[in-house]
C-alpha cells in the first residue's frame, strides 16, 4: 500500500523500531575508492555523531566523478546508520530514472525501490510501502523513500527495512532527512575554492580550536580533504630539528616509525634551504634539494611530495608536507599550500607561545637576551644584563632581617567582670562599652524596693523585739529573756543580709579602666539572674599583645624574640613588644590554622622616642580591643631565602604529598 509519512513516528505492535550508530567499516564498494581520508569534523551545521559519521573519503577524480562517489558513501552510511536496511538506491532528478548509487554496490534487482522513489520524485512527497511477510522476513518489510534536496541536488532515495511495518517509518524518514544536510555540506566542500579562499578557511578552522593540538590535528585533515592528498603532515621546528606532531587522519602516531622519520627529514629539507620543495620539481629553472623528497614520495608509485616552511616574523617555526598518491602538485596547489602555511605560522606560534610554561618562556627570553649579548655595538643591552646579574648576586649574598607578620589585637592583661549578686531588675544604667570610668563609680543599679520594704520590715521587728526584751527584764522573767535575746539576733542578721544585697544591687567599678563589654541602656527594666556578667573593664595601663601567627612560620617564633606592632588606629607609629608565650594549640581562622602568641607592650614614651633602640608608639591612645599587623623579628637570614622560603617549603610539601 501507498501513503505518505508524516513528521511524526510509531510503531508496529507496539514495538519500536532501533537504529543503530554501527561501528562496522563502509560498505565495500566504498574502499574501492582511491581517495583520501577527510575529516568533516568541526564543519557544518549538522552534527555528526547525530547521523552517524565522523569521516569521509574524499575522491581524486574531477568534480562529477567526485559527486558520485559522495554520493555512494553517504548513501552507504545512510543504509548502515539504520538497522533492518537490506538495500537502498539515489535516484537524482537530473540524472532521470537511473540511480545514482546503490547498496550494495552489486545490486541489481532496484525495480520496486525504483518504482516508489520515482513515485516520491514526481510527488515531492516521502512514500511508504509495506509488504507481506515472507521468508526472508518473517514480520514483513517495508520500502521507504524520502525526497531530498542537498544544494543544487534534488533527488530521493528509497531503501528496503526487513521486519518493519509502515507506522515505523517516520522515524526513519527523519533520520535520511537529517543526513541529506550532511550530503548538502559535502557537496559545498566538494566545490572548487579561489585563490586564497582556502587559506582563510583553514584560518578559521584553526581559530575554532581551543588548543594547540586540537588546532595543528584539525588543519592538517582539513588540508588533506580540501587539496585531495593522500597525507598531510604538520611539524614545529625544536633546537634546530623538525619534529612532527600531526598527521591527518591519524590521531595517533609512532614518533620513531619509518614514515614519520622520512616525514621529519623531508621538512627539514625545505628548512634547511628556506623554500619550497616539491617532487617532482614543478620548475626545472630552480635548482632544489629534493633528495628526502623523491624518498618520501618513492613510498607510493607515482607519488608526490611538497614541503612548505611555515614562518613568523622571518623565523621558521615548522613545515607542512602534503602528499599525493597517482598525481603531482600544479602550480595551483602548490600555491593554495603556500598560502596556506603563509596564514597558519603566525596563528600556530602565537598559539604555542600562549600554551608555553611559564620556565620554558623563561629559558626562551634568557637565550634571547644572551644572544644579544653576544652582538657587537650593544650597550643597552649589555647594561640591562649586567644590571640584572647584579641584583641576583644581591639577593644570594646579602643578609636581611627575616620576620614574620602576623595579625595582632590588644588586650588588657587584667580584665575584671562585674556580674549581677542577686536576681532583679535593671533599674539604672550609667557607663557602656568604652566609657572611661574611676574606681568607684557607679556603672548601674539593679531594683531595690523589695529590698527596702523588707529591710524596714526586719527593722521595725527588731524595735519591737527589743521593747519586749526590756518588759521580760522588768518582770525578772529569765526564760523570756534568753528567747526574746535569740530573736534579736535573728532580726540584725536578716538586716545584715538585706545591707548586704542592697549594696550588690550597686554595680560599682573596681579600678581606673575602661569598659570593653556592657550596655544595659538599652535592656533596662529587663530580669537578670544572679551570676550574669553585666560588664568587663580592663585597666588603662598594662597591654599585652595577642598575635595569630600561621602555622608555616610558628617554627621560628620563641619567647623572647622582639617584634614592632603597627594599629589601624595609628598606622604611622610603631609600638614595640616582647614574645612571652607561644601556646601549643592551634585554631582554624578564615581557613587556615593559627597559633595564639602572647607578648609584652614595652615601656613607651612619647611618639617617635627611642627606647632601647626602637621606635615606639604612646600608650595614652591605646584601648583594648586595637587591631593591627605585627612583624616579627627571628633572625638574619640571605634576602633569596626571605622572599622564596615559603615557595619552596609548598613545593616540598607538594612534592612529599605525591611521591609514592
């Protein structure tokens, strides 16, 4: 039966039909092909793995024998991209009835696929045909054509599937549409390009690439597929030898293999005499070298060889040798080979000098400059040299104070905390954080009514207790007496405890200091419970410095060693200090590990005196709570050895994790 496929796709009794990326060779008519590889890889809008093609042979035939031959391979891995396909055919529009292609190539029995693909030919339209099951194909078959138009081609190909209904042909359909954008991109390749438009589009190519290796593995492929060679290969120039480093087609390669040693030799050929060398010589009036040449090309029979120096601001940098198997170099290719290598040099040197490490630019400038060295008549040059020598010299000989910076705070060395005696209520709030305050001095108040009420209440039970004590010693009652005693007593202790919580509810300062913690302003009337701490003061003479030092460094630092603290409050003055501590534990701050050291903040005078040799900063500006950088002094060691130390010690560290 006749009917046309839609976009969409089924299958038959529910079971869908498979397709398959195989990963089988061409078919067999395809290897009988003389052409060489070439790579469809990084070009096209159409992407490749989607329909199954990653390369294709290029013939070296002229443009209508190459057409077809296009045309047999694609249709070759259309039929082995789906599985099920017995056979299938190409019929163009202008070429009438007769097929283009067919697969396989001995296939003879094309009436019915003819039949349906000339119906969708003339009908524009993708027709299916669906087919009792015989032997062959117990489910059945089925014949499916798909018109096509790939640029100036316009055709329709038709293949047989084994075991497929009808409702699975959508799919398929979609899938021969999707390649025949590959076929309309190889046959845009297969057009002749003018003069110059190859080497730009080798440029480009070669811009795509993300990395050297990606970028010299692509062009030379592209070269070969462009200028139809059996081989292209692609070598940098390396202390004064060619070394190969792609070949097309060939992701990898043998470096000490014959052909590639022949490969090496021929491009160092054409470096060595700077020209183009080709076998055989298109211009007998130039006397070339071309012995490596006629050996490279004796390879094959009737081979070629040609050898272009690829150049960057007058320096070789590599060579392209292109080889051809049954046919030489024209004036034509050889000048798409020039021009091509003329726009590759600068792109490919500047990209390897971009990918170079950072000791091998080194070693490249230092050869550099001591080659200029070596010229005569200068001076400019001599003098940068013998300047940098110098300071090198400098940093190996001389000795420099090695100290250690690390982050510094201020602290009190006594801090007092005043907490709450008893549970109540903030009441009053006099002093906060950072206020001056002297010994004495009213810091709060916490609620004291209930305290008052109670006291008077004790009082006035003493008064009356004490009335009848006079009463039992005027009666002589001696028993009475004794008891009303004892209950004195007992009301002055309840009224000594009552003065005593009253004189806890007055939050006073123990010395002359600042407070660094505490603002109950802002919480009064709130509860507080007995034990609370309502402020910290710290005294206003009496620093020590506390020092966060890293762990790479802590190994030099030992109690005693002197060191200067800059603050940010005074960043122009310099505040000096002793290492009394080092404690033995470490912290984890801002990501990496800290030991804590304590010093000392020596005797200061004013700004700027000298005390012992050392300039320090006053104390009458320092509060607890001051941070800064501090720098400690642990030696004299080589300036080299300050300011690389720590690299190296990574670097050792690094090589230790690593080794086995």
């Amino acid at each position: 039966m006749h009917g046309g496929v839609g976009a969409g796709g089924g299958s038959a009794a529910g079971q869908p039909l498979e397709f398959e990326l195989r990963g089988q060779p061409l078919a067999p008519q395809a290897s009988e092909r003389s052409a060489t590889r070439g790579s469809l890889a990084q070009q096209g809008s159409v992407d490749q793995a989607s329909i199954g093609v990653s390369t294709i042979e290029q013939p070296a035939a002229p443009s209508s024998s190459s057409q077809r031959l296009a045309i047999q391979s694609w249709l070759a891995r259309q039929c082995e991209l789906v599985s099920g396909v017995d056979r299938g055919i190409v019929i163009l529009s202008s070429s009438g009835s007769s097929p283009a292609a067919r697969w396989p190539a001995d296939l003879q029995d094309i009436a019915e696929l003819a039949a349906i693909a000339n119906a969708a030919l003339t009908d524009r339209s993708t027709r299916s045909q669906d087919h009792s099951p015989n032997d062959q194909a117990p489910l059945g078959y089925c014949l499916l054509a798909v018109p096509f138009s790939a640029g100036p081609l316009v055709g329709v190909i038709a293949v047989e599937i084994c075991d497929a209904k009808a409702s699975d042909m959508p799919a398929v359909a979609d899938l021969l549409r999707l390649g025949a954008h590959w076929l309309e991109l190889l046959m845009t390749r297969l057009e002749p390009k003018g003069r110059g438009m190859l080497a730009l589009d080798v440029a480009a190519l070669a811009l795509e690439q993300t990395c050297l290796q990606a970028t010299i593995t692509t062009v030379v492929s592209e070269l070969a597929t462009c200028l139809r060679c059996e081989r292209v290969s692609l070598g940098v120039q390396r202390r004064g030898a060619m070394e190969v480093k792609a070949v097309s087609h060939t992701a990898r390669f043998d470096a000490r293999s014959n052909a590639i040693q022949k490969i090496g030799t021929a491009m160092a050929e054409a470096a060595e005499q700077d020209a183009v060398v080709a076998y055989p010589p298109l211009d007998a009036r130039r006397v070339r070298i071309t012995r490596e040449h006629e050996r490279l090309a004796g390879e094959h029979d009737g081979g070629a060889s040609l050898t272009v120096p690829m150049a960057n601001q007058g320096r070789i940098i590599g060579a392209l040798t292109f080889e051809r198997v049954g046919r030489g170099f024209d004036a034509r290719a050889q000048s798409d080979c020039e021009d091509a290598a003329a726009i590759l040099g600068p792109i490919l040197d500047l990209r390897g000098a971009a990918e170079t490490g950072v000791l091998r630019r080194m070693g490249d400038w230092l050869a550099a400059r001591f080659s200029e060295l070596r010229r005569p008549g200068n001076p400019r040059t001599r003098l940068v040299v013998l300047s940098f020598l110098a300071v090198v010299l400098l940093l190996g000989f001389a000795r420099g104070d090695h100290r250690i910076t690390a982050d510094a705070t201020i602290e009190g060395r006594v801090q007092r905390a005043i907490v709450a005696g008893l549970d109540g209520y903030i009441a009053e709030a006099n002093a906060r954080a950072g206020d001056l305050v002297k010994r004495g001095q009213l810091l709060g108040h916490l609620d004291d009514r209930d305290l008052l009420l109670e006291r008077r209440k004790w009082m006035g039970r003493r008064e009356q207790l004490k009335k009848e004590y006079r009463e039992a010693l005027s009666s002589l009652d001696r028993a009475q007496v004794n008891i009303v005693s004892a209950r004195i007593s007992q009301a002055e202790a309840q009224l000594d405890l009552l003065e005593g919580d009253l004189a806890r509810t007055r939050l006073l300062a123990p010395f002359d200091g600042v407070v660094v913690r505490g603002d109950l302003s802002q919480t009064l009337g709130s509860p507080v419970a007995k034990g609370d701490i309502l402020f910290e003061i710290a005294p206003l003479e009496g620093y020590r410095v506390i020092l966060r030092v890293d762990e790479r460094d802590i190994s030099y630092v030992a109690p005693g060693a002197q060191g200067q603290l800059a603050l940010s409050a005074m960043p122009g003055e310099r505040l000096a200090f002793t290492v009394e501590r080092v404690t033995p534990v470490a912290s984890a701050e801002d990501g990496r590990n800290t030991f804590r050291v304590e010093a000392r903040v020596e005797a200061q005078t004013q700004a700027g005196s000298p005390v012992d040799g050392r300039v320090t900063a006053t104390t009458t500006a320092l509060r607890p709570g001051l941070e800064g950088v501090a720098k400690i002094e642990v030696g004299r060691r080589r300036l080299a050895w300050i300011w690389t130390h720590e690299l190296f010690d990574w670097i050792r560290l690094w090589a230790w994790s690593w080794w086995p």
